[in-house]
C-alpha cells in the first residue's frame, strides 16, 4: 500500500501570532493549497493565500444564495443548419448576475460549483429554465425552422441515481416534448462514470432526448465506447476551429472528425465559427451545423426571440 500526505507549513517568522488556533487555521489555509496543486506535496502559508481563501468562501456562499435570489441567467447561442441556412436550435449557457461583480460567465463560478456540488441545483435550475422557454417559443412561433434546445449537462448530475426521473418530470411541467431536448455531455462522463452512466444514457435516449459530446476531440474517448452509446451529434471543439485555414494541420482532423462523426451515424456541429472563411470550408466538408460569434454571440431571452422573429438566413 502506498500513501502519501498534504503537507501545510504556517512559520511564526512571516506572521506574528497570538493565537495557536492562527497557526494551525494557516497551516490548514496552505495544506488546501497543497491539495489543490496536486497531492502529495507541501506548501508555506503566506498572507496572500489567506486572502485567496477568503475570496473563494465568500464566493462559495454568495454562490449558495444564489439561486434563491434568482441571480441566475440563460443566454442562449443559435446552431445555424447548413444545409437550410437558418438557425435549428439554441445552445443554453448560464450566467450569473452577481449583485457586485456584475454578469460573471460560467468559467468564473462553474469550477467552483462542481467541487461543492452545487452544480447539481444550479444545471437543475438550467435545464427547467431553458425548457420552459423553448415551449414559450415552440408556442409563439410555431412556423419556424427551431427544433431544439440543447442543455449542458455536468458529469456531476450524473452522480444522482434518478437523473432520468427529475428531467422527465421538467418536461412534463414545462410540455416540451423529449424530442425537442439535447443534453450536451463530456468525454469524461461516458469514460469516468462507467455502468451507470450509460445506463442513464439510454434511458435519457429512450425518452426521445437527444444526446450530444460536446468539445469533442479535447478530451479521451475510446472509439469502441463512442460507437456503443446512444449518442447523436459530435461537437467538434473550437480550439480545432479556430485555426484552421486552407492549408493548416488542423483542417485535416476537423474532416477526420467528420468523416468519424458520419461513419458513426451521428451529425457534426463546429463551435467557435467566427470567420466567413471558417464557414466555407465547414461547408465544403459536410459539416451539418455551426456555431460561434459569427453567426451570434450567446443572447439573452429577449434578444434571442427577436433573433427567432428576424429569422436570418445565412
Ligand atoms: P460549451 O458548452 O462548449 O459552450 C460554448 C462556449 O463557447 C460558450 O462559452 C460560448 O459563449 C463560447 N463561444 C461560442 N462561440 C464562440 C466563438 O465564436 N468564439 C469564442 N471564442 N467563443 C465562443 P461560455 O458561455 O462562457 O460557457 C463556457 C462553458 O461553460 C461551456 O462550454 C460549458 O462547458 C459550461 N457551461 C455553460 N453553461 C452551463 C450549464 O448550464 N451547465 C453546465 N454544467 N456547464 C455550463
Ligand atoms: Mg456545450
Ligand atoms: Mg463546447
């Protein structure tokens, strides 16, 4: 057996101490730094980690009132078709309206909802929120192309055994159809989670929701486990689109995604469009759907239904 031991180092030379409950809170502020910069190592507290510390616990508790204040926001980004032009469905992407930090983007408080768990009320809240929407929009404009709504979803929603149970139940209160719904998912939930994910998996597919991996190609998948899960639609990462131009490297792995993404029997959609000539070569290599600031950044509500009323063709 082999163990092995955060070590957190607080020295009465670099703080002047009172207290012997000061030592040991400093020592513990550096142990959690060295737990969090990888196991197995020691760290000496300074003051600025205290200060680290601080930020992070007020964070974490302004992050826990958050959804009962209803600080939350959905911004919605469109996924234009290619092959008809118009915009088929809308991307939910989550916001917070910090009441001093103003409107903060997932990377800032995401990360920390995982690790606390929180994560799990706030994709709850998410999920309820962009569905009740696309309902709103189904009704209200009934005639156009828009069929989806895609969600993300955090490998730590997966952790609750009745998953399938509470989404079924939102879209029963909200009465948008199962088949209007796409989950986005990461490489990480099908490899990490094993039996019981791919159990949810199919049981989520045999509601009629469709099932997306999003920033494809970023993460490990193995090939065998891609083509045995009831997946529909491969995103490919924008880090893979952002480069790209008539001569790069990476336009040969963006066909070789399209190309696996077809044999698979499941459509591609590139995220991080930004440049008319990223959208031809899209074109030229039968990538069904597209994504990014070309097209539009993520909109709130409002502006999204002008958006859906404009109903641009590209
Ligand atoms: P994602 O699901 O891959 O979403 C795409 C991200 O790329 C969004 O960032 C979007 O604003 C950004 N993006 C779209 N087009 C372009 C472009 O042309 N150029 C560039 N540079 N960026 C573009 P955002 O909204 O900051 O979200 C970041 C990530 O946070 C998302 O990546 C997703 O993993 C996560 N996230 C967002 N909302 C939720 C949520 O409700 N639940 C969970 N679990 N994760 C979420
Ligand atoms: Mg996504
Ligand atoms: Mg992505």
């Amino acid at each position: 057996m082999f163990t092995s031991a955060s070590i957190g180092i607080a020295l009465s030379s670099t703080v002047d101490y009172d207290q012997p409950e000061d030592v040991i809170r400093d020592a513990d502020t550096a142990m959690y730094r060295a737990k969090t910069q990888g196991k197995a190592r020691y760290e000496l507290f300074n003051p600025e980690m205290y200060a680290i510390a601080v930020a992070r616990l007020q964070l974490e508790n302004d992050l826990r009132r958050a959804i009962e204040r209803e600080e939350f926001r959905v911004f919605y980004q469109p996924i234009v078709s290619l092959i008809s032009g118009s915009v088929v469905s809308f991307e939910a992407l989550v916001r917070w309206q910090h009441p001093k930090r103003g409107l903060l983007s997932p990377a800032d408080f995401i990360p920390l909802a995982e690790e606390t768990g929180l994560i799990v009320s706030i994709g709850y809240w998410v999920l309820y929120e962009a569905t009740r929407q696309m309902q709103t929009w189904q009704v209200s404009h009934c005639s156009h192309s828009l069929e989806k709504i895609s969600v993300n979803l955090s490998i730590k929603q997966f952790s609750q055994p009745d998953l399938t149970e509470q989404i079924r139940q939102i879209l029963s209160e909200t009465g948008l159809a199962p088949t209007s719904l796409v989950l986005e998912i990461t490489e990480s939930v099908i490899m990490e989670n094993g039996a019981q994910a791919t159990e949810e998996l199919f049981q989520l597919r045999d509601l009629g929701i469709e099932l997306s991996i999003d920033d494809f190609g970023t993460g490990y998948s193995s090939l065998g486990r891609l083509n045995s899960l009831p997946i529909s639609i491969l995103k490919i990462d924008r880090s893979f689109i952002s480069p790209i131009n008539a001569s790069s490297k990476n336009l040969e792995i963006i066909e070789i995604i399209i190309t696996l993404a077809h044999k698979l029997g499941v459509s591609a959609i590139a995220e991080g469009v930004e440049t008319k000539e990223q959208l031809a070569l899209l074109k030229k290599l039968n990538c069904e759907s597209v994504q990014g600031y070309f097209f539009s950044e993520p909109l709130d509500s409002l502006a999204a239904t002008a958006l859906i009323t404009a109903n641009p063709k590209w």
